[in-house]
C-alpha cells in the first residue's frame, strides 16, 4: 500500500509542477507581448512628441514661407540660410528642392 500512495504524491507532485510550468510560461508570453505593444506606443508617442516639438522650434527660431506648401501639405520653413524644409513625422528637418514646393490653394 505505501509504493501506491508514494506513487500517487509523486503523479500529484509532477502534475502541479508541469501546471506551474505552464502557467508561468503563459504570463512570460503574455509580459512579452504587452512589453512589445508598450514600446511601439511609446516610439509613436516620442516621434510625434519630437515633431510637435521641432514645429514649435521652427515656427520661433525661423520663418514661414507663406503662401508656399511642402509635397504633401505641410508647412515650409526657411532657416538663415535661406534653405527651406518641413518637419516630417518623425520630428526630422527635411530639406526641399525648389521643384517641390507648391502654392497654397486658395481657401
């Protein structure tokens, strides 16, 4: 009778330790893929975050080109080199070719 119940305690043991397994193999996956889908938002968040603030900068530290728009509408900017650029999405300075600045539409 005891090989019985020593065999049972062993198949218990086994079975709660190949559950804890499991479950923590589970919560790893799961950390995982919410650390993955935190530091995407978080590039997102600090892209837009340098652009907004790279626009502001611009807007102060240089002039407008009025009446004039970047490719796909964005501001364009002259610095005091009289070379002209927009901010991308990114926050980066994107320096244009005359060939790609185009009149503002009449509103």
């Amino acid at each position: 009778m005891s090989t019985i119940k020593n065999i049972r305690t062993f198949l218990f043991a086994a079975a709660i330790g190949i559950a804890g397994t499991l479950i923590t193999t589970t919560s790893y996956a799961q950390v995982d893929t919410v650390i993955k889908k935190v530091g995407h938002t978080g590039k997102k968040v600090g892209q837009k975050t340098a652009s907004v603030a790279v626009k502001g900068a611009s807007a102060v530290k240089d002039k407008v080109y009025k009446g004039k728009q970047g490719p796909n509408g964005e501001t364009v900017y002259i610095d005091k080199q009289d070379h002209k650029y927009i901010v991308n999405d990114k926050g980066k300075k994107v320096y244009l070719k005359r060939s790609e600045i185009r009149d503002k539409p009449e509103e």
